[in-house]
C-alpha cells in the first residue's frame, strides 16, 4: 500500500523525531584531560534560545565569558580548560549525573553536542546501575556507541591540560592511559576535583570499562546549569526513566570514606544530589573507597577536550584543530 503524500509529509515530523531519539548498546570509557572540549566551540550543534556552547574556564579553574571564552584549548596552547565542575556525582544509590565525550552510530556532532543520554549499565558491578550524561565533547578515535566518561584521574590520554591547569605530573595523574589506582590518590588531586575522583570508587565502584544500553532523554536542569548548554530539541526528548531531585549546585565537599571495599562490592551509602561547583570543593557520593582502579583497554580511551563551570554561558567560535579527541 502506497500512502497519499499529503499523510507522508505529515507524518514526516514523526519520523525525523523517532530518528532523532538515538538509543542502542554501547561502551564506556573514561578520562579527564583538562583540554576545551569540542561543544565548547560554536555553531556545533542548533541550540535553544538564550543557551551557549559548552561552558569553559581559565588555568585558575574560573568560568571564562566573552569574549575570552573564544580562547583556544589550553591543550594547545591557548587559555581555555575544562572547568572542574563537570565531574560526576551520585544523585542516589542507583543513579549518577556526569558527563561524556562521545561517538553515537550514524550521528555527529550536530546531533550529540549538549545531548543527554540515560545509560544503563549492563556489565560489572554497576549493572542495573544507570548514569545520565550530557555530551560535552567528542574524539575521532571513538568507536561507535562509546561514551568516555569524564571522571578526574581517569588518564589524560594522549592531550594532557593538566600540567598546564593544576601542575599535574608530566603524564597526568596516576597512569596516562587509565588514571589513578586507588581512591587513595584523590587526596593528592587539587580541591575541587577530589569528589570527582572519589565518585570512581565509590558509588562507580571501580568499575573498568562497564558495557551499557542508552537512549537519548531530556536533560536534567542539573547538568545544564553546569554547562549553560541547551539543545533546541531537547524538551522533545522522552523524560529520563530514572528520577532525582538534584536540580542545584552541591555545597560542600564531603571527605572520602578512608575504609576500602573491593570493586566488586556495591555500596549501600548515598547522599542527597549534589552538582559539583567549579573551582569549589564539591560534594559527591562518596561509598567505600580504594576499589582496584581500572585502565582503559588500549583501544578505548579518548581523549577530548571537556569543560566544566557553574552555569556560565559562552559563546565560543574558534577553530576545530582542537576539538578532537583520541581514544585510550
């Protein structure tokens, strides 16, 4: 049967926004490289009014406007960094918020930039667990469906801000390629990243590279404020299954549980949703410590040039040499 084009052009509308929703199975990695990330420049994706690219922030970790927030990457020798306040955090026992450089099939950065996506993990001791992500960065050497977690001490990779940012060792903390060990190196990381590295082995649970099932929702107001980035099609997007209330930015930063507990073990503690605040210690859910720390497969971990500050907006329009990213 042959639809009349009048019925196909109306339903057009319909199809484009079933499309438009992505969702499959995928993969995760991790890594936090201080660099600007790629959203961070203009014109990357069509976004709603009164909404900026990706927010970004000075060597002193402060939100950048305009119009220094055009600055090139602090990765390649510009003033532009990934702001401290894009590190996860844990809104309840079974739910995180965070944020990602990723590669969805069939998409690009047009269609991903600022978009949020609800994992669910399916591997490790995080399965069942999910984590809502906003896109904030992308990396040519990504598989498809793979989401690179930003999580402090996760490896710098290959581009390595941190030196430049916070006097990092030359080849970042812990390993290049799959970050610090144990929870106890998060007492050596500067203030305002300690809660995103504890997050890894707390309620992450030291998990290594967990397998999960996505889909595209509408994001959380607490992962936009970070940001200040608004995709024009984001209120038609389904609503997250998984609910929380965390809708401000954190207070304060709660000191890590010195007690380990083995990846494997999930943790039973949780705190209210707390948003990390730039250049501020910040508070995350912090389950017991000083699980086994993972790295990343050698053909899994990217590299990208992320941000992260309190809701600051920035219109940033600059070159693309360096807004992409390399697998680790």
């Amino acid at each position: 049967m042959q639809l009349p084009m009048k019925t196909l052009v109306a339903l057009l509308p319909f199809f484009l926004q079933v499309n438009a929703q992505a969702s499959g199975s995928g993969t995760t990695t991790r890594y936090w490289d201080c660099c600007k990330p790629s959203c961070a420049w203009s014109d990357k994706a069509v976004l709603a009014s009164g909404s900026s690219p990706v927010g970004t922030c000075d060597i002193k970790d402060s939100p950048l406007s305009d119009p220094t927030a055009n600055a090139p990457s602090g990765c390649n020798g510009g003033t532009s960094y990934m702001c401290s306040d894009q590190s996860p955090w844990a809104v309840t026992d079974d739910l995180a918020y965070g944020y990602a450089a990723v590669n969805i099939a069939g998409g690009n950065e047009a269609s991903w930039c600022c978009a949020c996506y609800e994992l669910t993990f399916t591997s490790t001791a995080l399965a069942g667990k999910k984590m809502i992500v906003q896109a904030t960065n992308t990396g040519g050497d990504l598989g498809s469906n793979q989401f690179d977690l930003a999580i402090p001490g996760g490896g710098v990779g290959i581009f390595n801000g941190c030196t430049a940012e916070f006097g990092a060792p030359s080849s970042g903390w812990g390993s290049q390629y799959g970050g610090v060990s144990a929870a106890s190196s998060c007492s050596t990381f500067p203030t305002a990243l300690q809660p995103g590295c504890n997050f890894r082995f707390g309620w992450f649970q030291g998990a290594d590279n967990p397998t999960v099932d996505f889909k595209q929702v509408e994001c959380p107001a607490a992962l936009t404020k970070s940001t200040g980035c608004k995709r024009a099609d984001d209120s038609s997007m389904p609503a997250p299954d998984a609910s929380g209330s965390a809708s401000a930015s954190p207070a304060a930063s709660t000191p890590a549980s010195s007690s380990p507990a083995p990846a494997s073990t999930s943790s039973s503690s949780s705190s209210a949703p707390v948003a990390p605040t730039s250049a501020e210690a910040s508070s995350t859910y912090v389950a017991p410590t000083s699980a086994p720390a993972s790295t990343h497969t050698s053909t899994t971990k990217t590299h990208k040039h992320s941000t992260t500050a309190a809701p600051h907006p920035i219109v940033s329009a600059a070159p693309e040499d360096d807004d992409t990213c390399d697998a680790e």
